[in-house]
C-alpha cells in the first residue's frame, strides 16, 4: 500500500478490517480487506442505525515506523493489538515482544470519507488469472525504472507484455522488450482477441510481490484500454483490489485498437528465433508506432473545488492534490472516479454508461 | 612483540608508558564514547580514563585497566591531557578497521609529560608506523557527584533487550523520557515525536531483567540527542546499568567483553532536561 499512497485509510466494517491506498493522481487505489477470522480478535465497534463505524487515515510514514524491521518482529513480536480511539483522537498500535516487552504507539489520525474507487470486475471483458510467480518472473525482464507496461492479447491465446514506449522517444534510441506467454501458464484465460491495456508497472510490482510472498494466485480483470485494470487476490481472510487506470486511445481517433501498430506486427509463432528477426525487421519500417498508438493527451485529474462533482463523492483535503506542478506534462492517466457506495463494503455497480470522467477545466 | 623491550630513546622516564597488543581493545571502546571531537585523557595506576563531555549536561567514560595493557606505568600519581579523540582513533586504527582473526596491531604509547605530544608506535604485520598527536591542556570536567549511597532507582539489564529499543528511537522526538517505579510500568521508555507517542515497557519480571531496584516512581526526560550516542556503547556491552538519582541525574553503565574476554566499562552521566512542557501522552 505505500507504493501507491501517502495516507493509509482504515475502515472497520463487520466483515473485516480494510485497509486502503489511493495515490496522488487518484489513478491507482488498493484495498486490503482482512475478515474478521484472520484476528485472533475483531470487534468493529458499534454503530447506530444511521452512524456507520469510526474510520480514519493515518500517515503511511507513522504506521509503517511501527513495524520496522520485519525480521526482527518476526523474531520478537508474539501479537499485536489494534485499537481505534476516536475520543482520544489515537490510534493505538501495540506490540506484544518477547521477554514481556510490550511497545506501545499512539499515532494521531484525522478523520476522513470513505475511500472508493467506482469498478466492476463483472463489466470486465477479459480476465486471466495465474500464479504470482509466473508473472513476477515475466516481469522481472523489465527494469525497474519502467514506468508503463502494456499487456496484450494475441493469437492462440498467448499473452503478451511489453514496455510502453512514448511517441516522443526516438526509435533508435529506445530499448523495446516484449514476452509472451504461453496459455498453459495461466490458470484462466478468457479473453477478448486483440485487446491490450497500458498500465503503470510501479504500483502493480508492489502488488506482486506481496502476491509472491503469501503465494497467491493473481486475477487480472480488464477491457478496453481506458478502462480500469483489476487484479485481484482472494484468500479465505482476505481480499485484495488493486485498480489501476489504464491509457485510453486517442479520443479523437476512431481507430479502434485493432489499429493499433502493434499489431500489425506478426507475433511470434512456436518458432521464435525466425519470428523475432521479421518482428523487428517490421518494427523498424512500419509507421505503426506513431499512427494509431495509444496517445497521451488527456489531463490529469485533480479534483479541484470547481470540478463539478456528482452528490456524495468523498471529499479529500483538496490542499493535498491541488495543482500537480511536478506531473509530466505528457503521459497521462485517466483518473479513477469516485463515486458514492450504495452497499458498504462492495464495489458499488457504476450508474452511468460511462464511468470515467474527463477533468473539465483546462490544462494546468 | 617488538616494543616491550626497547628503552626510551632519550634514557628519561615517560610519564606515561602502556603497551597493548591488540589496539582493537582500546579503540574499540574509544569508538564508544566518540561523540565530540576532543577527550581528556587521565592516566593513573588503576588505568586509563577517557572523558568525553557535551553541553554541560553529558559526559561519557571510558575505562580501560592497566590489567588490560602488557605494560602500563604512570610515573606521577596521575597525568591528564587534553587529547584530539578523532586523531587519535584515526592512528589507532591506521591499518584498517576490519577485524580479521590472526591479524592485530600492536600498539606503545609513550607520553612525556606536559607540553608534549602523545606518541604513538603502531606494528601491524612488520609495517611500523609512528604517530605523533599534539595534546593540550585539560578542561575542568563535570561533577556530576552521582555515588552510590545517592542512588533511589537501579536496574540491571541484558543489553540485547535495549539495543534495539535505542537503535530505533523515535528521533523526531526531542526528549527520552525514562519511568522507573516500583509500581507499573515498571520501567518505561518513552517519545513523543511527529507520528505520535510511543512507549516501551519492561515488566519487572521479565526475563531481561538481571536486577530491579526501585523505590520511587520517578519519570525524567532527557534529550534524545545527548542519549543517543550512548547507542554505541549499548551495542558493545552485554550488560548495562541504569541509575537514577534524586535530582534526576541518569547514569548508564555498560558492561564491555573485548576479544579476550576481559571486561572493561563505559558510562555516561546525563542531567535531566529542565526545559520541558507536558507533552501529550
């Protein structure tokens, strides 16, 4: 969750304690919902009819400063225990060491909305699921200053990844590296033919590695690009969301992504060697990359006061995510949008036919 | 070892002479108390002190015996000299840091007397090297008169239960505050920085615990900057001493087992911060 936000957002409701991170540009949300059997004790607090429970945010610096070294809280700390003081405006975190040492931490909180971002894995088109390992190990190929990584679709169900490279870069000066994997790697593939999603690859590493680490299987949902991408974890005490806004083709343009140069370009067969020398070789004189390649041109989200907002989406200190003056002006995601939950605890059904929205006002 | 037999060159008496032929066992502790770039060296019969003050409210010892030295005269009843700590551990571990088994420097540390420099003699595989270290005068120490009859709350504890308690000490937190009590917590260490407050406890009977003696509750604060040095000295040892007296004065002593097992110690004296306002729990 740090890799994502600032702020780590604490909700206890009566299925489980979530824990949730939004990032700055409101394009990456994650949440971590641990049911109540993965305590050793969970009491959520009572609310009224109409009160919902105590939720707050804290800083993601503070809380994680309580746990430090993790080799060494594996070594000398037997429980932890969590409590949620709104009169003493402390959240208290304390850890039960070895030796009858006990560690106290009073971290201050503020209050705060819910933290919702407005997805359906039901609406997703395409959805592949496959053990962390394999696409941890995919991913490994590319290096760790990568900001976007796309994932596509090909023939006979292959799936590829491939760096994402901006129009603006010289073709003789970039590095491209693409995989594809084979379908037997996966678990589920059901996928529309041809479709692909552009997606930042720093906040799903942070993902996967926790994927690695609890050896879960991971469920990517996705559609068209534009559209949020969802990869999932499920467990018997917890779920986890991580959603992340994709690159959406040029509005403008009617090219569907079939157009799209990359595939025009053969994919690699069974023979690979051959195929990757004509792959490049079609690299290098088509036009593709400029015409019809995702474009990033739309603007960043951030919800000013004079965003007109539907009724009940939360409000976030707007001082936190005003202008944005150090954002790169080109590669730009379409934020997710927040809308209000009608049921807590789900993903709430998106009202309208189009879920995202654009920023209104002008680029800044 | 080359140096025991060699008499001083000029056929004068040192005013003081010690030969040591494992350096690490005098660096090392030096390193323990380095937190200022200057000490003050006192060399009697018993052995060498070496004081390191800051602000008028810390002052750290470090203690090495003459039973740890093969050679260890003092010709006057005692000599004290103002000394670089930062000179003189760079000649001290001139050959290197790392410690390698089967591999030590030799070291012979003559001093003349007054005016003159510290010399030092440091062999290390045949290579001698030869330091010279200009000392000055002593400043006046700090009393901090903490003895033992004026104790009111002692505890003993396994230093593994502390190092990692002060290695992450909160330090956007500008003071240390220190409970000790007969009654819970016991004895509690406290700070209170930007992300909120946190405490450690430790119960009276917990198995860290090598001696708890406390008659009074008393909580002090301390400055977090001072006390931290002391993390140095606390990695070393295996047992350290926390003291209190009625004025709030602190004394941590540090039990050290060098390489061959002898022990030396290392304190430090620390007064109570008086600029405090009651900061939230």
């Amino acid at each position: 969750l740090s890799r994502i936000g600032d702020e780590l957002y604490l909700e206890p409701t009566q299925s489980g304690l979530s824990l949730r991170a939004v990032n700055s540009s409101r394009s990456a949300f994650a949440s971590f919902l641990f049911a109540p059997l993965f305590f050793q004790l969970y009491e959520p607090g009572s609310a009224g009819p109409d009160a919902e429970l105590f939720r707050c945010k804290v800083h993601m610096k503070s809380f994680l400063g309580v746990f430090r070294s993790l080799p060494s809280l594996e070594k000398s700390v037997g429980k932890c225990l969590i409590l949620l003081k709104p009169r003493a405006s402390r959240l208290v975190l304390q850890l039960h060491c070895k030796h009858g040492v006990t560690k106290t931490h009073n971290l201050a909180f503020q209050e705060c909305e819910r933290l919702q971002a407005v997805f359906d894995t039901q609406r997703c088109a395409s959805c592949l699921c496959a053990p962390a390992r394999v696409l941890a190990e995919a991913v490994v190929h590319f290096p760790l200053t990568l900001a976007e990584v796309t994932l596509g679709t090909g023939p006979g169900g292959k799936i590829s990844l491939r760096n994402y490279v901006e129009d603006e870069a010289e073709p003789s000066k970039t590095m491209v590296t693409e995989l594809w994997l084979a379908e037997d790697e996966f678990q589920l593939v059901a996928v529309t033919p041809d479709s692909h999603i552009t997606f930042c690859l720093k906040e799903f590493r942070g993902l996967l590695s926790f994927a690695e680490a609890s050896n879960l299987p991971l469920t990517i949902h996705f559609d068209e690009p534009g559209r949020p991408v969802i990869f999932t974890l499920d467990d018997t005490v917890l779920e986890v969301h991580l959603v992340l806004a994709t690159l959406s083709d040029l509005e403008s343009s009617s090219h569907s992504p079939s157009t799209n140069g990359a595939s025009h370009l053969p994919a690699p067969s069974d023979d690979f060697a051959d195929d990757l020398e004509s792959y490049m070789a079609a690299m290098e004189t088509s036009e593709g990359c400029s015409e019809g390649a995702p474009s990033p041109n739309f603007s960043l989200r951030t919800p000013q006061p004079a965003d007109s907002k539907p009724e009940g989406e939360e409000e976030e200190e707007e001082e936190e995510e005003g202008a944005v003056p150090g954002t790169p002006p080109h590669k730009k995601f379409r934020s997710l949008f927040f809308g209000s939950v009608m049921t807590p605890g789900r993903p709430g059904p998106a009202t309208a036919q189009e879920v995202l929205a654009e920023d209104s006002d002008g680029e800044g | 070892m080359p140096f025991s037999a060699q008499p001083p060159a000029s056929g004068e008496r040192y005013a003081l002479s010690a030969s040591l032929d494992n350096a690490r066992h005098l660096s090392s502790l030096l390193r323990a108390v380095h937190f200022q770039d200057h000490a003050t060296c006192l060399a009697t019969a018993s052995g060498l002190r070496v004081t390191v003050e800051d602000a008028k409210c810390i002052q750290a010892n470090a203690f090495i015996q003459a039973e740890i030295f093969q050679e260890f005269s003092v010709q006057e009843e005692s000599v004290m000299f103002r000394i670089s700590l930062s000179v003189l551990l760079d000649c001290l571990t001139i050959f290197g840091t790392s410690s390698v088994p089967g591999t030590s420097t030799a070291l012979r540390m003559c001093y003349r007397g007054y005016g003159y420099p510290l010399t030092l003699f440091l062999e290390e595989g045949g290579v001698v090297t030869v330091c010279k270290i200009n000392t000055q005068e002593p400043e006046e120490l700090l009393d901090f008169d903490f003895c033992s009859t004026k104790v009111v709350n002692k505890i003993i504890l396994q230093s593994e239960g502390l190092r990692e308690a002060f290695a992450e000490l909160d330090m956007t937190s500008e003071v240390l505050q220190i409970t000790m009590s007969p009654d819970k917590p016991y004895f509690r260490l406290s700070t209170f920085g930007n992300a909120g407050s946190a405490h450690l406890d430790y119960p009276r009977d917990s198995d860290l615990i090598e001696a708890f003696h406390c008659n009074q509750t008393q909580t002090n604060r301390y400055k977090i900057s001072l006390l931290k040095p002391s993390t140095k000295a606390l990695a070393l040892s295996c047992k350290v001493s926390i003291r209190t007296d009625a004025q709030g004065f602190l004394s941590l002593q540090y039990m050290i087992r060098n390489e061959d097992g002898q022990i030396c110690f290392v304190e430090y004296y620390c007064c109570p911060d008086e600029n405090i306002t009651e900061a939230e729990r």
